[in-house]
C-alpha cells in the first residue's frame, strides 16, 4: 500500500474546468434532466473511467462508482452535479469532485477497508419541476412517483417524460433503494449557502442536522371597497391582518431560536384604488427541535386568529409542505469535528437551513453527517457564489480525513449502530 495524498487544488481545478463546460455569463447551466446536466454527468463518468471502478446509474437516475474494499460494507459519499439556472459554480458539484478525489486517494492506497461509494445524486435541486431530492428520495423511499408524474416544467413538458428522455422510468424509480444494501455511513460535503461560518473566520463547519420545516399558505379574507370612500375604522382589511402577520413571525422565530419568512403576498383585487378583499401568504418556518417547530407554528396560528379579529377578516391555513427535524449521528459528528480541528485547528457545530440529500439518507436509517465549508457573502444559488480557495482546499482535506476515521468507526462497531 502507498502513501498517497489528497490533492486539493486538483478538485479546485475540476471545479473550474466544469464550470467553462456547463456555465456561462449568468452562473452554472446543469440543471437536471437537460443536455448541459448530461454533459456534466459524461464529464464525470470520463473522470471515474480512470479509477479502478464500477460505475452505474440506478433506476432513478442517481450515477453510483464502486471502489471495491476488503469489506463489502460501504462508506457512501455523495453530492450532486445538477444545480439551479444561473447557479453557482460550488454547490452541489463541490460534494462529488471533493467525494473523487477522496476515492482517488483511496484507490491509490490499494484495497481501502470497507468498500468506497461515490453518489451523485440525480435533481436534489428540483429547479425544473419544483420537486427537490428527487432522486435521493426514491432511495430513502419517501418518494411518491403518482404525485410528481404530471409535475410540468416552464415549457409544459412533464416531469415523467423528462426522465423517460433520460432513460428514467419514473414508476420503478423506488427500486434504486437497493443501493443502499451494506451501506454502513453516508458523507456529504457543502458549502454552508449562509453566513454563519464567515461571521465567525471558520473555513469549516461540522453539521448536526437539517431543520424540520412547516410551510404554509395562509389567507386571510376581508372585504374589497373603495379606497377613497371607505373610513379607515370600516375597512375589512386582509391586508392589515397579513402585515401584521409578517411583522410577528419575525418575533415568533427569536423568541424560539429558529427562523420564519413570509415569501410572497398576494393581494385581490390588486388594484391601486382598492381596499384589499384577499391576501395570501406563504409563510415557511424551521427549527432543529420538532418541539419548537411546532410550537412556532401554534404561535404563527394563534397570532393570524388575533390579527384577522382586529382587522374584521376571516382566516384559513393550508398546509404546503412539512418535514422532520433530521439529526445527523452523533458518532460521525464526533468523527467530523475530530477531523475538522486535525485540519483546521478549530471547529463550529451548527445545523442547515436548507434540506439537502444527506436528510434523505439519514431518513432512511443510515448513520449520517455533513461538513460544510464557508460561503462568502452568505449567498449562493447565485453566480457571486464564492469561497475562497483555501478555504474549499481545506473542507476537502477535512472530508478525506473523515472518511479515513468513519471506515474505521465502520469496521469497528459502526454496522452495529443505525
């Protein structure tokens, strides 16, 4: 066996070399079941054609390279190539190309211990027909296939026969959990896509899970009139009661340590000239703790009660999306922050706001973390989404690291322990 070494500015390098293959002027072009997200897939699979791999793409569409190890439990490390339009060139790609040059390493070395899987994972966007971690919810299972088929793009295509184009059959997508047969611990590197890390002069963060979400459509229903000939104590205001709304979840989420957004408003009859008759608004929340998730929640309710009262209107709630809090395990936490203070001297725990394939993996029984490495400006999604180099150099050490210490937390007891 060798002593090979992980080669970070190689990852910095491909990161570039894809970003002139799939990006133009307005930020990264991949996204899922396109042309340019079928380049970038080709890409990669011509990169793994140099490594001692088996390389496949699983029924629902998620492209698996295999290092085969002396045990046939796995270390899975994933990402996903795929990204949003006019995106940025590290969020998602960053996870696969730091995941391929730990399995190159590994694959120089000779037989790793257990046996090396690396996953990209098929739309964890859902920037085409709206529906995120397609392809790692098909194999955690928590995918319904019935109620996405008819989903339709900007252009009217369906979301079955996109995939079909791809070779995707959409109804047998689930199958792909097979995958998961002797998977022992997943991995999963990313930017933070926040401000936390830079605020604080850390390159790298370790994740101890993904917020539980409520998200909701709220409408609050009063009485259209005219602007000019309706005192203001007679108004029936649906808009007051809404604006009064997204002043209080701001004060719901500091009083509970989680976030709440009002994303868009939406007023009826929407004229300069009227009083509002309608408005709808959505009103997304997050927390760590599933007891605090819902009690920002009874607040939010209670509070749209106390406001449509004032403003004499009526109220309703629609459920648009609810999801667990998701904790990562706490061994490959510890594992994580080991890595991190190894690399970096110093280490912060914090959780993701956003969902991403790791919840889906951790959803399914597999012991799993996240390392997240520091975005400038706190932004992505975004063609000014940035990290600085030495900073994506270290995040890729901090994951080569971790894998090292996670195969041996898997050979030790780690099968024992879901």
């Amino acid at each position: 066996m060798t002593g090979a070494t992980i080669d970070p500015a190689r990852t910095i390098a491909e990161l570039k070399e894809l970003r002139a293959l799939t990006g133009d002027e307005n930020g990264a072009q991949r996204v899922a079941w396109t042309e340019t997200w079928a380049q970038a897939r080709a890409w990669l699979k011509a990169k793994l054609a140099e490594l001692p791999v088996t390389v496949e793409t699983d029924e629902a569409g998620n492209l698996w390279a295999t290092l085969p190890g002396a045990s046939e439990q796995a270390l899975l490390i994933g990402g996903h190539i795929d990204s949003v339009p006019n995106g940025g060139w590290l969020d998602g790609c960053m996870n696969t190309l730091g995941g391929l040059e730990v399995m190159r390493r590994m694959a120089a070395e000779g037989t790793p211990p257990v046996t090396l899987r690396l996953v990209d994972w098929a739309d964890e966007e859902g920037a085409r027909f709206g529906r995120s971690l397609l392809g790692s919810s098909a194999f955690s299972g928590n995918l319904d296939p019935a109620s996405v088929a008819d989903l339709r793009d900007k252009d009217g295509i369906r979301l079955v026969d996109a995939l079909a184009a791809q070779g995707v059959d959409l109804y047998q997508a689930k199958t792909c959990a097979s995958q998961a047969a002797n998977a022992a611990a997943y991995l999963e590197l990313h930017i933070e896509q926040g401000p936390v890390l830079e605020s604080m002069g850390l390159p790298v963060g370790v994740v101890i899970g993904t917020f539980g979400v409520e998200r909701h459509a709220i409408t609050f229903t009063g009485q259209a009139a005219h602007a000019g000939s309706t005192p203001m104590d007679k108004r029936r205001d649906a808009f007051g009661a809404a604006a009064k709304l997204g002043l209080e979840i701001r004060e719901i989420a500091k009083r509970h340590g989680g976030v709440c957004t009002v994303g868009s408003c939406i007023t009826k009859p929407g004229i300069v000239t009227a009083v509002v008759g309608e408005c709808i608004i959505t009103l997304d929340q997050r927390h760590m703790e599933a007891t605090s998730l819902a009690a920002m929640l009874q607040e939010a309710k209670d509070a749209a009660e106390r406001f449509a009262a004032e403003e004499k209107c009526g109220v309703a709630w629609e459920r648009i999306w609810q999801i667990e809090p998701i904790p990562f395990h706490p061994d490959l936490i510890a594992l994580g922050e080991e890595a991190a203070r190894a690399i970096c001297g110093t280490v912060h725990l914090l959780p993701s706001g956003p969902l991403h394939d790791a919840a889906e993996v951790a959803r399914s029984g597999i012991p799993t973390v996240m390392i997240f490495s520091q975005s400038l400006y706190g932004i992505s999604h975004n063609k000014i989404e940035d990290t600085r180099e030495e900073d994506i150099a270290s995040s890729v050490e901090v994951l080569d690291r971790l894998a090292s210490l996670a195969m041996q937390w898997i050979v030790g007891h780690g099968a024992k322990e879901v």
